[in-house]
C-alpha cells in the first residue's frame, strides 16, 4: 500500500517542496530570523530529522530528483523550464547537521517518517549566511553548504562563492566553486571564470575554469573556448578548450577543430581534436574524421582519426571504410 501522503496546501507554493511522503511536518517562521530558529530546533532535536525551506533559485537546470523506479517507462511528470525555487534540507541528529540535500520544488520527498520542520519567511540571505557558516564542519558534510549557496538566485551567493575562491582556500573546495561558476552563476559567473583563466596561478584551476564554459549560457563563452583552443600558449589549456567545445557542436566549432587539426604544432592537443570531433551531437564531427583521414600527413593524427571513424559505428564511416577495402 502506498504510504500516507501529507499536502502542505496551507503554505504558500513557493515556500515548500509540493508533495512529502512518510513526513510528521511541523511548520513555524522564521521572520524573526533564520540563524535563531534553525539552532533552537538544532538544539532541541537530538533524534533523527530534517530541517528544511525554499529560497528562490538561480533557475540552473542542475536541480534534479533521485527517483528510485521500477522502470524507465513508469509515468510522471516532467518539466520542461528549471523550477524558480530551491529546496534547501538539512538533516540533522544528536543536535547536529549531518547532511544537506538541495532539490527541486517538483520533486516528491520521502521523509522516511521521521520530523520535518518546514521554515517559511526566509530570507536569501540569512540562508547563505548559516550556510557559509556550516563549512568549518567539511570533514562531516563536504562542500554541500556551498553547493546549496550556488543555487541560491540571491547576489549575495555570488559574494560568498568568490570567497571560497581565494588562493588560500583548499583546491578542492576552489575547483568545485569554479564547477559552480559555470553552471549555476550565469553572467556574474563568467567574468569569474575569465579573471580565472587569465590570471590564477594554479593551473587545475585554469583547466576547470575552462571546461566550466563549456556550461555557461554566455554567448561569449564559445567565442573564449575558441580563442583558447586556437592561440594559448599553453598546450593543456588549449586541450581543456578542445574537450569544452567537443560538447558544444554547430559550425564553429567543426571549423576550430579542423584548424586545430591542420595546424597546431602538439601533437597531443591534435589528437584531442581528433577525440572531440567524435563527441560532437549528432555526427556533426564524421566528415571532417573522414576528411583528416584523407589528408592529413601526420601519420599519428591519421591513425587515431581511423581509428576513432571505426568505433563510431556511423554510417558514413562504414561508407568510407568499404570504399576503402575496395580499391
């Protein structure tokens, strides 16, 4: 039997997660403050629980539900435009957060029949601000705070990210920011990583400000990936724009990499151009493998372009392949 469902319908919609299954909901405000509210309840819950709200969201199409089915054909509903919401939940046990999920509105939530304190009246703000302040627990709850942070549609995310950019952050928790800035941040987002490719000094971070682009919805994000692939200086950057724009497609992009192919002077950046070409959407990049194949005169780069024309399993390859056999 399908457990018992409870509606929040006397909240505003915005305000919480549509449908929770297996949930004993308590709802209070948090208009007197969310940092005061969220450590009473903290304080005062040492079982297992979750402690939850809505914040308007960055409408990234990041936001998913880990839907658990017995198969791909079962009906449901799907959105076609990101939720404008984010549901921020905190689970929490012996007083403490252990974990924080960030989820659609749209999503059907399991509570597991354990308390959930539904906050409304929350401000964006005093959100990300209690979220920055769980980081000192990364050991317990990695960089979750801060991915709940990048959700958030409010500028003051933006300001708390770049802190978490700086040079005297930990790698990892800089190269996950950078991730964000792609995906999540929109404009403000890219000029970060453009700052970042021009001028920070750790080369990972370089590379994953670069394929981060591959992300952004910029229109100047193409116009940087190419200008990388085909004049930086330094080979690994132009190889991390070349997997960036291998998934991207249109005719730009088949031009750079041709270019590339023809004319960049590593061999190794070549045959990441040749590998980009078959990731390419729909087979845009097959003619020009079959091409280079042709061609080219660099022996290593005509290898890995048959080779790549082989496993592509696409028709004109075939095509060519039994053209070839014939003569």
């Amino acid at each position: 039997m399908r457990p018992a469902i409870w509606l929040l319908a006397a909240l505003p919609l915005a305000a919480q997660p549509k449908l929770l299954i297996n949930a004993q909901v308590d709802t209070r405000s948090a208009a007197t403050g969310l940092e005061s509210q969220f450590r009473a309840l903290l304080t005062t819950q040492p079982q297992p629980a979750w402690i939850g709200y809505s914040v308007p969201s960055a409408r990234g199409y990041n936001l998913g539900c880990d839907y658990v089915r017995d198969g791909f054909n079962q009906p449901g509903v799907v959105h076609l435009e990101p939720p404008d919401h984010a549901v921020i939940l905190f689970r929490v046990d012996a007083n403490a957060v252990n974990r924080i999920r960030t989820l659609s509105p749209d999503c059907e939530i399991d509570a597991g029949n354990v308390p959930v304190h539904w906050l409304t009246d929350v401000q964006p703000a005093q959100s990300i601000a209690l979220l920055v302040s769980l980081m000192p627990q990364r050991d317990r709850l990695g960089e979750s705070p801060l991915g709940a942070v990048a959700q958030h549609g409010d500028p003051a995310a933006d300001q708390a990210l770049e802190r978490f950019l700086g040079t005297d952050q930990p790698e990892s928790v800089r190269l996950r920011v950078v991730s964000w800035m792609g995906s999540s941040r929109g404009r403000h987002g890219f000029d970060v990583l453009k700052k970042l490719i021009a001028a920070d000094p750790d080369e990972k971070v370089r590379e994953r400000a670069i394929n981060s682009l591959s992300n952004s919805r910029e229109p100047e994000a193409l116009d940087l990936m190419i200008s990388i692939a085909r004049g930086d200086s330094n080979p690994r950057m132009r190889e991390q724009a070349i997997s960036a724009l291998g998934r991207k497609g249109g005719p730009q992009v088949v031009s750079t990499l041709s270019k590339v192919i023809e004319s960049d002077s590593d061999n190794q950046v070549k045959r990441r151009a040749v590998s980009a070409l078959n990731q390419l959407p729909d087979g845009e990049g097959v003619p020009l493998l079959i091409q280079t194949v042709k061609t080219t005169q660099n022996a290593e780069v005509r290898k890995q372009a048959m080779s790549t024309l082989g496993n592509s399993r696409d028709p004109r390859a075939v095509a060519f392949f039994e053209e070839v056999l014939k003569k």
